[in-house]
C-alpha cells in the first residue's frame, strides 16, 4: 500500500484493496496579537505568542472501494481526545503533537436498509499543549521538555480518556456512607 499520510495508527493511501485517500490538507499558524490605545511611544500592537497550530482534511470513503463507512467514522469518534505525530509523506507534519478535537461525517448515500454506501470524513486536529500556561514557557524550562518558539511545550505527555479518569482513592473513602447500625 501506497501511504500518503498516517495519524495515531490511522493511514491513507491507496492499495488493491482499499482506497483511502486525503482529498487535502489545511494547516494554519496564527500570531496572538493585542491592540493598545496607548499613544505614549509604545507600540499600538503587542506580539504575545503564536496561537495554537490547527490542521484539518478530507476523505472520501466507499464500500465499492473496499471501506466500511460506518466503522470507520464510529473508530474515529473513539480517538476523539488523544494526540499524535502527523506524517504527511512518510515525515512529520505540523507540531509535534496533534489532538483530534472533531470529527464529522458528512455527503453520505444510504441505501434502503440504513447501511451508510459512501461518505466523507472530516478530521479536525489542534496543537496539542501540556497546560494552558505553558504559552508562557520558555526553552529550557524545569520540566525538561523542549519549548517552541511560542513556549509551547512539545512533550508527550500521558493520552487520557473519560474511561480512564476517576476518582482518587481519598474520594472515593470520603463518598463511602458510615452505616451505624452494622458496629
């Protein structure tokens, strides 16, 4: 198989098999700026950092070439929340880490028993970032990690979901009702 581009184990590319191809990437770095009345010498404008990096794209997937529409759709929304590496050519693309943040199905064809014929995926992803304040770090930091230009830190950091998120052990004492009649 021929692989255009792959994401957290996902790939597209076209085989005997299947045809799974990008229709196109879009990718978008913006600087955060903010605007000042001050007219005492400084500068109307404030550069403070690049805002976060986003990526989006397109498929189109078929049963005629060999896709599962609806499988592959539901596995998607199952990645919504977890971060990866985009490759786009076989090298990274974009930040050192995308987060899936959507993922719609849309264009679909279904026949007369509800099966899901053809449709079009579209994948939003978002820089991902450690903590909100680490726009404020810089290269070097105590974390260990490296820093981009922006301070936004490019280290892996443990993937989470809400299945894998609960209480602590202290909650969950806390939360255990005290029967007085069993002592």
């Amino acid at each position: 198989m021929s692989v255009m581009a792959s994401w957290n184990g996902k790939t597209w590319g076209v085989s005997p098999e299947r045809i799974a191809a990008l229709n196109g990437v879009s990718a978008s770095v913006e600087l955060d700026t903010e605007n000042s009345d001050d007219k005492a010498g400084s500068p109307a404008t404030k550069t403070k950092a690049l805002k976060l990096q986003s990526m989006s794209f397109d498929f189109d997937l078929g049963v005629a070439v060999g896709c599962d529409v609806r499988g592959e759709y539901e596995s998607w929304t199952a990645l919504v929340g977890q971060y990866a590496p985009f490759y786009l050519g076989g090298t990274r693309f974009g930040p050192a880490n995308l987060q899936l943040t959507g993922v719609s199905l849309g264009d679909t064809t279904v026949d007369n028993f509800g099966r899901i014929l053809k449709g079009k995926i579209t994948i939003n992803l978002t820089e991902y970032a450690e903590e909100a304040s680490s726009k404020k770090a810089t290269a070097g930091s105590s974390n260990g990690g490296s820093s981009s230009p922006a301070g936004v830190s490019t280290g892996v950091g443990p993937r989470l979901s809400a299945i894998t998120v609960g209480a602590s052990s202290s909650d969950k004492a806390a939360k255990k009702p005290n029967n007085t009649q069993l002592t």
